[in-house]
C-alpha cells in the first residue's frame, strides 16, 4: 500500500449498496421476467436479463429514479469498514459511475444510511455519458487523483486502476467479475470482512 496518500477510493454501486439485486427487482416488475442473482455474468444486466434494446434502455432509466435509488439496501459490512478505516485516518472518496443526474438521489443515500466520506465523484467510468458542463468527469481527469486503495465490482475499472493509476484494487467477488484480472496488482475478495483484514495487515506491514 503506498504511502503518499491516506486516501481510499470506494465504488458505490454493488460495493456500498445492493444495485444489482435491486435492478433484477425492477427487472421482474417490469419486464415479468425472474432471473436469479448468479445468472448476472455480464456487467451490463440488462444484457445478462436477456432485454432487448429498448427494455434496456427502459430498465436503466427507471433504476435511476430517486425513489428507485433510494430503495437500494446497504451492502453488509460496508458501513462499518468505512467507519473503521476513517478511525484509522484514512480519507473516504466515493467514486461511482452513476450518471450525473442522480447525484441528488445519490447524496441522499449516503446520508440515509449514516454514511461520512470525505468526497464525492461521478466519472464516467464506461463511455456512457457526456461530462463536459455536468459535475461528473472522465477517466483521464479521474487518473489526476492519488489513491492508496480502490475498492471496485467492476474487473475493467479495477484494471485501469491497477494499470494505468498504479492503485492496489480490491476486487468484490461477483458473478460479472469471474474473469481472471490481467493486473497482479488486483485482488480478489470475498466480502468487506475480508478486504478490511487485508488492509490492516498491509497497513501494519507499511508502518513498520
């Protein structure tokens, strides 16, 4: 863990709150279609539910409404590593691919379940949206930033963090990440338990 900075990066959806189990509610509501947690091997879910086009489209529109935003439950564990590691002096930067227009929604959750950061960014993580007069950014202004940890869902947002920002990723075990990251610097775990043992241990051994 490197020591020129004491702050950690945290994806948000499917790393603090339950997205994806949330979409696939919105996705049998919807769409009368029922698919199973375990089924979701594509990042893009609304590819791995089988939706045409324009259902996709649809979907991504509706689980970006506020009241929709608002529904998602925490991800276990989240909340207390967080707490634990701004104890310890670390500094919280939630950075979420969500598009700008849910940033309202987005604060309003975080401050729903207790939860303190010391920044917030959206970035256009994926080529979905345009940045340019909105509060988000995009990856090449995202890469200005220092980071000692990131913790991500997404196994090509963990690798442009490994590979091209030099940033250690911790890498949340999901059905859409089964491929083997091609970054030794990125690694794999099972919940926030586990992340949090690590970084104690890398931290111990950084301070020694």
């Amino acid at each position: 863990m490197g020591l020129n900075s004491n702050t950690i990066y945290v994806d948000m959806d499917d790393v603090l709150c339950q997205a994806a189990r949330h979409f696939l509610v919105v996705v049998e509501r919807e769409f009368g279609k029922k698919i199973n947690y375990e089924e979701l091997t594509n990042f893009d879910v609304g590819h791995a539910c089988g939706l045409s086009s324009a259902e996709r489209d649809e979907l991504y529109r509706i689980v970006h409404q506020p009241y929709e935003l608002l529904k998602m439950a925490p991800i276990d564990g989240a909340l207390a590593v967080l707490g634990r590691w701004q104890d310890e002096g670390f500094e919280i930067a939630i950075v979420t691919g969500r598009p700008p227009e849910s940033y309202e929604p987005s604060l309003e959750w975080l401050a729903k379940h207790e939860i303190s950061y010391g920044s917030f960014t959206m970035v256009d993580k994926y080529s979905r949206f345009a940045t340019e007069k909105t509060i988000a950014i995009n990856l090449r202004e995202l890469a200005m930033r220092r980071f000692c940890l990131a913790v991500e869902d997404s196994l090509p947002m963990a690798e442009y963090l490994a590979g091209q920002m030099k940033v250690p990723v911790a890498l949340i075990d999901c059905p859409w990440n089964q491929a083997d990251a091609a970054h030794a610097e990125v690694s794999r775990y099972p919940d926030w338990s586990a992340i949090a043992d690590a970084v104690s241990t890398l931290t111990a051994a950084a301070w020694r």
